[in-house]
C-alpha cells in the first residue's frame, strides 16, 4: 500500500469517525428538542430546548452524509453485489404487470371504432355511428370487402381506398 492509499484509508476512517459522532450527537439533539417540543404540548410552557431540533436535524443530516462519504466504497461494492439482483428481480416481477397493462390499454383503444365524423367510440362491429349516425363502414370498390370508414387501404385487397 503506497502513501496515497495510506493516507485515503486514514481520511476515511477520520470521515467515518467524525461521520458517526456528529450523526449521533445530531440524533441526540434532535430527539432532545422534538421531545422537549412534544412534552411542551402537555404543560402548556412554550419549548425551551426546541433549538436543539433545529440544531441537531441538520447535524444528523451531515454525519450521514460524512458517513455515507467514508463508505462510500463499501456501499458501491454492496450495491453492486446486492442490489442488482435484486433490481433485476424486481423488473422481473414487474415486466409481466407492466405488458400486461400495456396490452390491455391496447385492447380498450381497439374496442371502440373511432368516427370518422364526430370522433365518437362506437363498437367495433357498428356499421354506423350511434352519436351521429355516420357510416362507419365502406365497401371496397376493388373486391367488395367490408372496410372500416377510417380505413386507408383495403385489408382484403390492399387497394387505397
Ligand atoms: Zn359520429
Ligand atoms: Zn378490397
């Protein structure tokens, strides 16, 4: 291990160290105002230590960071080695419920026959629009297939209609 390293590995355990006592005292703080806080609602007096809520919230915030930024390596590895199968689990799990509702949004747009005219879903056999009476199915001139109104090509011909 060279000097570099040595001296990294030092800085980290000084980050964790500082890290964990200035999280703890945050906790301590904090808990310490918002009970004094809490317990003030009973007695009627006004808060006298609620400053130390204010203090010590953010001083738990930055032990956790400082402590985060010390094992920061050991996260990485632990999320590298843990969570990704997790994640991978759960995409798993997930993917089928996804497609599925994919497909069933898909079936609820084909269910309704769109008007050409007012826009209206009508049932899929309609030949006509129940809001405003339109046709919604044409005859091919080609072949005499039934086609939708909207229909750009014949599907039994594939002639532009
Ligand atoms: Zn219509
Ligand atoms: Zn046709």
């Amino acid at each position: 291990m060279n000097e570099q390293q040595q001296k990294h590995q030092r800085t980290k355990r000084v980050l964790k160290i500082v890290g964990a006592v200035v999280a703890v005292g945050g906790l301590a703080l904090a808990v310490t105002g918002l009970a004094d806080f809490f317990s003030s609602f009973g007695s009627g007096d006004p808060p006298k230590l609620f400053w130390c809520a204010f203090v010590g919230f953010p001083m738990l915030a930055i032990g956790v960071a400082l402590l985060l930024f010390g094992f920061r390596k050991e996260i990485a590895r632990y999320v590298k080695n843990e969570a990704t199968p997790i994640f991978n689990e759960a995409a798993r799990e997930i993917r089928p419920g996804v497609s599925d509702m994919a497909s069933a949004a898909r079936q609820g747009f084909a269910e309704g026959v769109p008007c050409p005219r007012c826009g209206a879903a009508n049932d899929r056999d309609a030949k006509f629009c129940k809001e405003c009476g339109a046709p919604l199915r044409r005859v091919c001139p080609a072949c005499g297939n039934e086609v939708s109104a909207d229909a750009k090509f014949c599907d039994g011909c594939g002639k532009p209609l």
